[in-house]
C-alpha cells in the first residue's frame, strides 16, 4: 500500500466499502514509523494456532511471532496466571524485593542447570546483558586489560537491533546509516570451526552464536559443530554464549538447541517462549563464576524481573517440561517436513530445520509464495528473499498441523 503523505498532507478518507483491515492499514502507515513491512493482515483475535483477522477471516499462524508463541495464543493456564497476577503486583522495580523473582530466577536455573539468572525483557536486551558480562568477565576473572576486550561472533547472525548488536552484523540493511558502531567483534563465518579458532587471541574473551540462525533462513550448523566449540571454548579459555532466543523451550525437539549435541554453553541467552506468548521476558543463565561479577549499580532494568513477567514465566516453564514440549516438536516437526517435501514444486531448493523450526528455501523471490499462503488461509512469512520460515505453535493439534499442510501444499503448488 502506498504510503501517505506526513506533514501537512490532507487525509483520504476512507470509502464505507473499504474493510476494515484496510482502515487500520491505513492508520497504522501513517503514524506509526516505517520501520517495518508487514504483511497485510490485521490480527484481531486469536487462540491456540488459530487467528482472525479485522474483517473476520480466519488463518492458521505458522509463524508464532517468531516462537515467541510456543504454547500458542492465550494459553488458558498462562492467561489465568496473569490475570491473577495482575489482581495483585505488576511492578517494583529492583528497587525493592518481589515476591516472585527468585522463585523465577530458581526454576530457570533448574530448566538450565545454571547457577544463577538476570533478567531482563527482551532478547536484544539479554544479548546486550551477555556481551557485557562477557566483557567483564574478561577483565575481571581472565585478566584482559579492559578495553581490549574481544568477541568473536558469526556471519548472517541476528541478534537483535541495537548498535552493538548490529556492529557485528553482516546485513547491510540492518546497519546503513547506523555508524560508527562498537567495536570490539570479530566475524567469522557460520559452521567453521577452524575460521574460529584462527579469530581467538589472546583478548578474545567469548564466542556468541546461534545453535540454528533462524533469520538467516534456518541455516542449521554441520553435524559435531556445537561440540566442536565447546571443546575449542574450553581449551582456549573463552566463554561460549549461545543465544537460545528463539531456538529455545523446545522448539527444535530438544528443550534447548545445544542438548541436540549433549552441549552446554557457558552462557544461555533466552527470551521469546519464556514470556508464554504474553509479556516480554528474557534472561541470561550462567554460574556464579560467570554472573558473579556484577555488584549493584553494574547493571539493571526497571522491567527485568517485574512479577507479572515471573507469572507467566514461571507458568511457561511448568507447562513445557510437564507437558513434554519437547517431544511434540519432534513429532510434528517430523510429520510437517514430510508433508512440505511431498510438495511438487521445480522452485524449491530446500527444505531443512530441527523440530518445529523449518525453512523451505526457493530459486526464486518468496514473496510471492508467502501471498498465496496468506490467500489460504495460513500466516508465514520470508526471510533472507528466497526462504520462508514456518514454526507453529507446538501445541498445535495434529489436526490443525495437517491441514495447515494441505493448505501450504495448494499455496506452493505450480
């Protein structure tokens, strides 16, 4: 849709045939910054793997706001839970104690097998969190001259929008007209453990990286690779981060995308699921050895740890151990892929991902594709021009899963 005029330009008025998708469009490109291009979808109503739009049409979500959705649309117990929360304390700040922070804090570290947590509530906010513990446990435990401070990290990785964070992207798009940027990262490409064990010296304090790159368009490591840099990690004296944001709380079939090689990273940088698809909650997870070099003042958020994000939390990961979340991502996934591989279709190249994270590359612009899903009926969306990203809630019904399926099947076919 075209965009209006801003200052000092007459408003359309809108026609009493146009829907009422097409009136929120409209008001939403003219005031809101365009910073974004979302599909033409406007979501008014949803529940489990299921939403409806302004005008009352109905679609199935296969991309659940980018498996922050994991337990699917208002998860009935994780509603329930902030709704009693709400009837008693939304936010402190850290300036006081809540009564639900380190019962959080406890059952993340049992999820993890962690030492400690730090909150925080987005996973750009975790990912900044663990680079400056990084950082400082470089000068303070491994003896870097601070300032000299080192990370290297991977080509076509998303880790977030803020400028440390785009400092060490390798998409142009993200980082035009942003500079200068941070300093301090090294990049190497994605999968090669021998590019990262030339890039580490002697201030090189961590690696980051993400066990599967999901906006690079589910680009999934070589077999042995996680084990490779938490053997290299160790040897060299570095802290391996990985940023679980997305890949975690089971989403690739196992409760976090390094168990898939039996990994443990040193750092576990988590958000997205952890907010039960109703608050944004995230966190860092490491040991004491690690997270212990903060002291008060060193570092904070007003929202980070707030009760009401505890809530839901602590509901999420009750539900996806007792549950076995892990397990339906594994078996859907399974039947998903099969379904997307019998699909007869010259312009697809690929068809790859673990668990419900699945990304189905083509030879040509995908766009196009993600029009005709809509058109049937299923909400998904490109990345990267030439792949398409489909990760459903993995609380979807086999049913729903398979007639998702048929749908994506008519939308993809020639």
């Amino acid at each position: 849709m075209p965009r209006t005029a801003r200052k000092g330009a007459v408003t359309k008025h809108t026609s009493e045939n146009e829907s009422v998708s097409a009136r929120i469009i409209a008001e939403t490109e003219r005031y809101c910054a365009h910073n974004y291009a979302p599909k033409p979808v406007v979501v008014t109503w949803a529940e489990g793997a299921r939403v409806r739009d302004a005008d009352g049409r109905e679609y199935f979500d296969m991309l659940s706001a980018y498996s922050a959705l994991n337990f699917g649309h208002r998860h009935p117990e994780i509603v329930a839970a902030a709704k009693e929360q709400l009837d008693r304390v939304t936010l402190t700040s850290r300036a006081f104690h809540n009564g639900l922070l380190g019962e959080f804090c406890k059952a993340l570290c049992a999820l993890t097998g962690k030492g400690m947590a730090l909150p925080m509530n987005t996973g750009a906010e975790a990912v900044e969190t663990a680079l400056k513990t990084a950082r400082r446990w470089g000068a303070f435990v491994k003896g870097v001259p601070d300032g000299r401070q080192r990370i290297v990290c991977c080509a076509g990785n998303f880790h977030g929008r803020t400028i440390s964070i785009i400092g060490m992207s390798t998409d142009e798009s993200a980082r035009r007209g942003f500079a200068p940027f941070t300093e301090g990262f090294d990049v190497v490409p994605y999968g090669d453990v021998a590019a990262l064990e030339r890039a580490v010296g002697p201030d090189t304090v961590a690696f980051l990286f993400e066990p599967i790159q999901g906006e690079a368009g589910v680009i999934l490591p070589p077999e042995g690779y996680i084990a490779a840099v938490r053997e290299l990690c160790t040897r060299r004296g570095i802290l391996m981060i990985a940023d679980e944001v997305q890949t975690g709380f089971a989403r690739t079939g196992d409760m976090f995308a390094c168990d898939h090689e039996g990994v443990v990273p040193d750092i576990y940088i988590l958000g997205k699921a952890l907010g039960g698809g109703i608050m944004p909650v995230s966190a860092v997870c490491a040991d004491e050895d690690t997270l212990g070099v903060y002291e008060p003042g060193s570092h904070g958020s007003t929202f980070g740890g707030n009760p009401l994000a505890c809530a839901v939390a602590l509901k999420a990961m009750e539900i996806v151990r007792r549950d076995d979340y892990a397990g339906m991502a594994r078996e859907k996934g399974e039947r998903l892929r099969r379904a997307l591989a019998a699909v007869d279709n010259d312009d697809i190249v690929e068809i790859r991902g673990r668990g419900l994270l699945i990304g189905v590359e083509f030879k040509v612009p995908a766009a196009p594709y993600v029009a005709a899903l809509i058109e049937n009926g299923v909400l998904a969306k490109e990345t990267h021009e030439r792949t398409i990203r489909f990760a459903p809630p993995l609380n979807i019904s086999i049913e729903e899963l398979d007639e998702a399926a048929e749908r994506i099947a008519r939308a993809f076919a020639k």
